[in-house]
C-alpha cells in the first residue's frame, strides 16, 4: 500500500501507556528514603476512588538514572490507561512534593560555589565598591 493511501494511523490493540519520569535530587539524598517515600505514595494513589481506575501498575521508583553535575536524578514509572497518564503524574508530582517536604529531602538545584582565600575575597570586594563608588567620591 503506497504511504499516500495511507491516511491515518491508530494503535486500536495497546490499552495502557508505561509513563517514565526523572527529577533531581542533591549528591546526600538518602536514596532507600525516597524510594519509600515514591512507592507509599504509589501506593496510596492505587487504592484512591479517583485514580485507581486509572491505574494498572503503580507508582514506582526504578533508580537512579544518572549523576549530573548538580545532582543525582532518580527515575520513576508508572502504568495508567492512555491519556489518563498526564493528570495522574500530576497529582503524583504534587505528592513526591509534599511528602520529600515533610521529609527533609530537597530537590536540587544548580549552584556555583566561588572558592579563593581571604586576601581575593577583599579584593573582589574592594573592586566590586570602585565600580558603585568611584575613587574619590563622599564617604
């Protein structure tokens, strides 16, 4: 059949969509907390009168993805009836949320650390003050 005849394309067989998600979280995260944390709020997502319908495996960490230069980013999945997928991982990232909050666990966040002895931290200082308040000004 020529791609032209085509027209357009449905996957009528597949009932559910594997939704994959990744957050970053600081080098001293205590991982086996946040996985805990991930799989209770699975958990209770599951057995909820509004999303339970919706939900074929639950949420679930699976790792970490990676080590960034920031950050250690954590991998989740969930599976859900298509197009069910986005208004559950919503709720789920409002949960994840909520509970790291009253959990001591951070999300991470870029940062620069700017490292030198005293003398150059005066220094930077002292140029820094020239270039707000030029040589000979009132003081």
């Amino acid at each position: 059949m020529p791609f032209g005849e085509l027209g357009a394309v449905e996957n009528m067989s597949r009932d559910w969509v594997i939704d994959k998600f990744q957050f970053n979280v600081p080098f001293d995260t205590d991982l086996e907390k946040a996985r805990k944390l991930i799989k209770a709020i699975g958990q209770e997502m599951a057995t909820d009168p509004e999303y339970a319908p919706n939900i074929i495996e639950p949420l679930k960490m699976q790792g970490v993805e990676q080590f960034g230069e920031f950050a250690i980013q954590i991998r989740c999945k969930m599976t859900t009836r298509p197009g069910e997928q986005f208004v559950i991982r919503r709720k789920a990232f409002a949960r994840i949320k909520q509970a790291f909050e009253e959990n001591g666990i951070k999300f991470a966040v870029p940062t620069v650390q700017v490292a030198g002895g005293e003398a150059t931290a005066a220094a930077v200082a002292h140029e820094g003050l020239q270039l707000v308040k030029p040589p000979g000004a009132a003081k």
